[in-house]
C-alpha cells in the first residue's frame, strides 16, 4: 500500500462529469443514432427529426416516428441526390 499522500493534487470532481463525455453534439450524422450500427449514407433512406435527429427506417418505424430525444416527429430525410 503506498502511503504517498496527494495533497493539494486532486483534480476537483464534479457530480456530473459523465455529462463531459457526452459529445452527442451537433455533427453531420452518418450512423443511427438509435442502434448505432445502421449506416445512413446521404442517398440512401432515413428518418430526421427537425433537430437533426437521424434514425435508420427500422429504428424510426419501430419508434412511431417519434424522435426519443426531443419527441419531435420523425420524417424522412430528404436524399442529397447528385445531380441527375
Ligand atoms: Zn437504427
Ligand atoms: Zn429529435
């Protein structure tokens, strides 16, 4: 047991440190947000939220197009199509 005392060296804890982690933040959305392993290329099909939510089609017909996050409702994402 080493009896190394770390006064004065602690980094300050905060309750709610879990929340640092969290970097959910705004980004271009390539995977389900849901199960986290549908992958949402920009021409192929999905489910938005007016808040950038993305779900995969599954996910959001399993959720009632209900957004989980904000309870917004869930629409299809418009398809960035190259042009024709
Ligand atoms: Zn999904
Ligand atoms: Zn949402």
């Amino acid at each position: 047991m080493p009896g190394v005392p770390r006064m004065g060296r602690d980094r300050p804890r905060h309750p709610d440190t879990r929340k640092g982690e969290d970097d959910m933040a705004l980004e271009m959305r390539d995977r389900c947000e849901r199960c986290e392993t549908a992958a949402l290329p920009a021409d192929g099909p999905a489910r938005i939220c007016s808040y950038e939510c993305t779900f995969c089609v599954p996910c959001g017909e399993a959720m009632r197009d209900v957004c989980p996050n904000c309870g917004g409702e869930l629409v299809a994402r418009p398809r960035r199509a190259a042009a024709s």
